[in-house]
C-alpha cells in the first residue's frame, strides 16, 4: 500500500518488468479493494446535518423574513427591501422611473419567486413562513400534475397516464422510448406526493449500488485511450491494462480513505451538532487535497511508467484526463438515468 500509494507508477513499471512475487496482482488487489471501497461506507456515520422526524415527514421548509430578503437580494434583487409579495413589487416596478425599473427578467424571476412564496404559504405567525415542500413541488410542475405536451395533461397518477396514452390514437402518443420516461416521471410524482416515500434516499442507494459496475465497465474504455496515444510497437494493450487496474485501486483506496475521515468526523458531530460545519470544512478541504494528489499521481505515474520526455509526458495526461472527462461526464449521464429508470 505504501508503494502504491506514494510511489506513483513504481509497482506497474516493476510488474512489466518482471517483479511480480513481490506486489498483490493487479486484477486481484482490484477487486480486494473494490470490494472494501464500497461495502465499508455503508458501516460508518455519515458526516451530515440529520432532519428532526417531524420536519421530514411534514417535508416543510421554515425561515424568517429577514432571510427571505437574503434570498431576494441573492436573485439580483439588491436595493429593494421590504418586499414580501407580488403586489408590493408590481406597485414598486409601476412607481419607478423608467431607468430606475429592474430588466424584464430580473423582474420576471423576482415575480415569480415571491409567486411560488407566496401561494406555498401555509402557516405565518410572528414573521415566521412556512413553505410546505409539496405545495412548492406543485406550483414548479403546475398544481393539477405532470404535463407532457398538449395531449398528456394533468397527470397525477399511473392510472391517469395510462388512461390517457392507451385512449389516444397512435399518431397522438408518445414514441415508445419517451413514453417510458414519462410514465417514469408520473410514477415518482405519485409514490412522493401520495405515498411520501423518500425518493431521494433511495436514489443515493441505487446510484451507490451500482458504481462498481459503471467503473468496472470503463476500465478497458480507459485503457483503450492510454493504447491510442502510445507507440503499438513497444506498448501492448495488457500493459496499459495493468497501468489502469493498478491507477484505478490507488483512487479506490483513496476514497475509502476520505470515507473513513469522514466517518472519523462524524463522531464529534453526532455528540456536538453544532460542530457540524467545524468538521464538514476540514472535510471539504482533505476531499479537495486528494483530489489535487490523485491528479499528480497520474501524471507522475504516466511518466515513470513510459518514460517519455517530460512535456510529452503531461501534454499526454492533461489530453487523457480532458478526454476522459468529457467521456465520463456522460457515462455519468447515461448511468444517472439509468438509475432514474430503476428506482
């Protein structure tokens, strides 16, 4: 683990050497540590602010005017105080000269905002608003359900959209693929405005259930690029294979890392809430500095393992790492909505 860890590229540039006994196999010390990297955050705390029970399940958001202003200036609103209401602001527009008005979307997005306040209000009381979530969920997707197009309006359940896309004629509906969607989109409206099941729990469950699959499955994806830009004639595939395998444990074993840390700190903030963002900074910044290692450590390795000139060397990371990126932001995609699909 030392070797690994903080001799970047020694352990692959031993391996194809020939210095194999020494050093746990690339496939099997990836798996070991897959295995532990997603199996072992499921037994520590969280490091996060806990919801009391009676505030998760009323699903309300509370705040004071004070912090409403906060939220209003924030949306480019800055000057403009006292202003809690639709009709406070459209008197105010009215009232201004004309250089003095707010642009017509600045001025759209502040109407708008205080609409959403405004109708999603169920309790006020000593300058206290209460947002009930469902409402507001309500007012974004309109009050009477899922709209999909003029033929596919006012959906609240499965039952509805199934009635609707079964009674409309062929050349109305919707194509096979986005009808699933759809219907997909109908089905969590109803299991959360209905049935309050914590939807957002259960997605976090699923998308972390299903990592190791994704990764595993972009593993030759990833060596596939390192074959491209190297020589064929000195470099087989396998040798980038065992570049990726022995790269792809080091950040493995980096994230178990940062998940134990955190775990760590999650113990004090269980006792002492109000440490919370005492300990969430300390974990901000050791998750941004592994970040920051684990990019010198591919480029580090990469130039220890294929010995090339040192500009060479990094033109070829930093092309790898932006390709890469670009591929896995929507590898990312296609893995979100698949798990959206599933849920």
């Amino acid at each position: 683990m030392k070797t690994l860890l903080f001799k970047p590229g020694k352990i692959v540039s031993d391996y194809l050497a020939g210095k194999r006994k020494t050093y746990v196999e690339p496939a099997k010390l990836y798996i070991f540590v897959s295995f532990v990297a997603f199996f072992l955050p499921h037994f520590l705390p969280d490091l996060e602010k806990k919801e009391k029970d009676e505030d998760r399940v009323r699903k309300t958001l509370s705040f004071d005017s004070s912090e409403v202003q906060d939220y209003l200036k924030n949306g480019n609103l800055s000057g403009l105080n006292n202003i809690t209401s639709v009709a406070q602001l459209d008197s105010l527009q009215n009232s201004l000269p004309e250089e003095q008005k707010m642009g017509k979307d600045e001025y759209q997005l502040a109407r708008k905002t205080l609409e959403i306040l405004e109708n999603s209000v169920v309790k006020k009381e000593d300058g206290i608003m209460e947002l009930d979530m469902d409402l507001l969920n309500l007012r974004i997707t309109t009050k009477d359900g899922i709209n999909f197009g003029p033929h596919y309006q006012n959906m609240k359940t499965l039952a509805q959209f199934d009635s609707i896309h079964n009674s409309l004629p062929p050349s109305n509906r919707l194509n096979w693929a986005f009808a699933k969607v759809a219907r997909k989109a109908v089905e969590l409206r109803e299991r959360d405005s209905l049935h309050h099941e914590n939807l957002m729990e259960k997605f976090r469950e699923a998308f972390a259930k299903n990592i190791p699959k994704a990764i595993f499955v972009y593993l030759p994806i990833f060596a596939f690029f390192l074959w491209l830009v190297h020589g064929k004639k000195r470099w087989l595939y396998y040798d980038h294979g065992i570049f990726t395998l022995y790269f792809f444990s080091a950040i493995l074993i980096f994230i178990t890392l940062i998940d134990v840390c955190d775990g760590i700190l999650a113990i004090p903030v269980k006792i002492f809430p109000a440490t919370y963002n005492v300990f969430s900074t300390i974990s901000f910044w050791l998750t941004g500095f592994t970040a920051l290692y684990m990019i010198f450590y591919f480029f580090r390795g990469h130039h220890r393992v294929y010995q090339e000139n040192a500009w060479i060397s990094r033109i070829k990371c930093m092309t790898l790492l932006m390709v890469n990126f670009v591929i896995l932001f929507f590898t990312l995609l296609i893995y979100t909505f698949f798990t959206f699909m599933i849920l």
